[in-house]
C-alpha cells in the first residue's frame, strides 16, 4: 500500500498500528532485496480509505483549532463585558449613609 501514489508512510503505518519508522525500514529492505515476501495486489478502495482518512484528520484538526479560538473569543468578550457593564463602574458621587 505504501507504494501507492498519493499514499502517506504514515498513514499505512498508522492502519496497521504500527512506527512509520519500521515501515520505512521494511521497505528499504524490499528494495535492498533483504526482505521479500508475497506481494499481494493492493485493493484500491484501501488506498481511497487512507486517502479519506487524512483528509477528515485534516478536517477534524482544523475543526478543533476553530473550536478553541471561538472559546478562547467566549471568555475574552465575556470579560470586557464585565469590565464595562455598567454595575462595575462607579458613576456620580458616593453617597453617605446615615
């Protein structure tokens, strides 16, 4: 599979739970002729899944980055509305009581 155009090391790592280190090593023994093995065929919709597969990780950490800004814009426009609501601001002069 990770010969595949288009087709991360680590996302074929990563659907076979395991290091794109090794991955990286088995293949430099293929091509080394050290390792060998059966080469099965590839099926294509495994390729189409990986590829799926990082575009949503891709859309998830975008998603997750919007989601701590618009909190982070939350709390920053709740605190202003504090600082200037008007209970918070002394206006006009003390009054004494008696």
């Amino acid at each position: 599979m990770s010969e595949q155009p288009g087709v991360l090391i680590k996302d074929v790592a990563e659907s076979l739970c395991i290091h794109p280190f090794m991955l990286s090593k088995w293949r430099k023994q293929v091509r080394d002729g050290e390792l060998s093995g059966p080469i099965e065929p590839v099926e294509p919709a495994a390729v189409a899944e990986l590829r799926r597969l990082r575009e949503v990780e891709q859309q998830f950490k975008r998603l997750q980055t919007e989601h701590d800004l618009l909190k982070k814009f939350i709390r920053f426009a709740a605190d202003q509305k504090r600082k200037s609501s008007p209970s918070s601001r002394q206006t006009g002069k003390p009054t004494r009581s008696k």
